[in-house]
C-alpha cells in the first residue's frame, strides 16, 4: 500500500490505500467515523483530490473523482442514467 494526501473541502487526510480511489474511499470513512475527533464537522467540495506527494503541491492535474461517485461507490449504489 502506498501513502496518499486526500483532500476535499476541510477534509485532508494522510491515509494508506491501494490507489488513488480506494485511499479517497478510505479517507472519507475514516473522517465520518465516530471514533474520529480530529474532524468534527466535515465539509465537502464538488472533487476529491489525491496525490503521492502532499498537500502543498495538489493541483488540478492530480487524480480527481466526483464526491458523489465516492459516496455512492461507499454505499455499493449505481449510477442511474
């Protein structure tokens, strides 16, 4: 597994994924658990980032997804045309 620096809205997390999508997935589910106290209150942006790099060089041209394609792929929900 490697390190990422996932970043959406206040939510920025260093956190160990199999890629850039699975270390998004596991970003937000650590930041909504009970047992996490270092984000209260959550707030998200159109776009989840991710890098190997860190968060002072994120930028437009690093792997993006769609909040709400992260949201339904946690919930195990597909897109309906």
């Amino acid at each position: 597994m490697n390190k990422y620096y996932v970043k959406s809205g206040n939510l920025q997390v260093i956190i160990l994924g199999e890629d850039e999508r699975d270390a998004i997935a596991r970003a937000l589910e650590y930041s909504t658990s009970t047992g996490c106290k270092d984000s209260p209150s959550v707030t998200l942006d159109d776009f989840f980032y991710a890098n190997e790099r860190g968060f002072s060089s994120m930028d437009e041209s690093d792997f993006r997804m769609n909040t709400e394609e992260v949201i339904l792929d946690l919930m195990d929900w597909e897109w309906e045309e």
